[in-house]
C-alpha cells in the first residue's frame, strides 16, 4: 500500500526528497498526538502521513514551514537580533561551571613542590612492611 501512496504523493510534490521531508515531519506530528486527517486503518504513522499528503487533507506548506522551523538554529527576531538556540543542557553545564567557580579551591604553592621533591624516597617493601623472599 506505500508503495501506490508514495506514487500517488510524487504527483503532489515531485521531488522526493522532499516528499521524504514532509512525510517524516507529518509521522513525527502523529507521533506526538497530532490529529488524524483521515482514517488510520491499522497503518503506520509514515503511511498515514503519506495517504494524508496524496488526499490533500494537510497543508503542504504548513508542513514546509514547520519541518524548517524545526531544523532552525538562528531564529530571527522582529527588531533584527539574532538569538543563537541554545544546545540541550547548556543551561545546567553554565549553571555548574559557575558553582565550580565560585567555590574556594587553594592554588598550589611552589613550596609544596619544594617539599614534595625533598621527601625521602621510601620503597614498596618499606611501606608494605616487608615482602617475605620465596623459598
């Protein structure tokens, strides 16, 4: 049945990919609880989308507007600033950065290197007490 959807869809929309495009946008929608068009029929979400978009029950240009709205990072407001999208979770990362920031974290000290250098090397057998020889 995709098959003859998808032939009935070219002639609506004749690039492909395109077509590809809008239907994923349209299955995405029905997948998030959008409205059905028509009836489902026991299909699929893609299948839907397809036998919706070659009965014309969706606006085409609906779906344009909004598969780019989606795919927008730069959104472009109305006095002319660009506001860049922020990634998911940027906002707990800065928020994370500036406790770790904010927190007091002693510097090291050229001393502290001094004294570490001057300790005496003590061997494995000293520390562990003594490792007994095989016999």
């Amino acid at each position: 049945m995709a098959r003859v959807t998808v032939e009935d869809c070219v002639e609506k929309i004749p690039s492909r990919f395109e077509l590809v495009m809008l239907a994923a946008q349209r299955a995405r929608k029905i997948s998030s609880g959008g409205a059905l068009t028509i009836d489902r029929d026991n299909d699929k979400n893609p299948v839907v989308a397809l036998r919706e978009i070659a009965a014309e029950t969706v606006a085409v240009e609906d779906l344009k507007e909004e598969l780019i709205r989606n795919n927008q990072r730069i959104i472009e407001m109305d006095d002319g600033e660009d506001v860049i999208d922020k990634m998911d979770g940027e906002d707990e990362w800065n928020a994370l950065a500036a406790q770790s920031a904010a927190m007091d974290v002693p510097a090291r000290d050229e001393e502290d290197d001094e004294d570490f250098d001057e300790m005496d090397e003590t061997s494995l057998e000293d520390v562990a007490g003594g490792i007994p020889d095989e016999e």
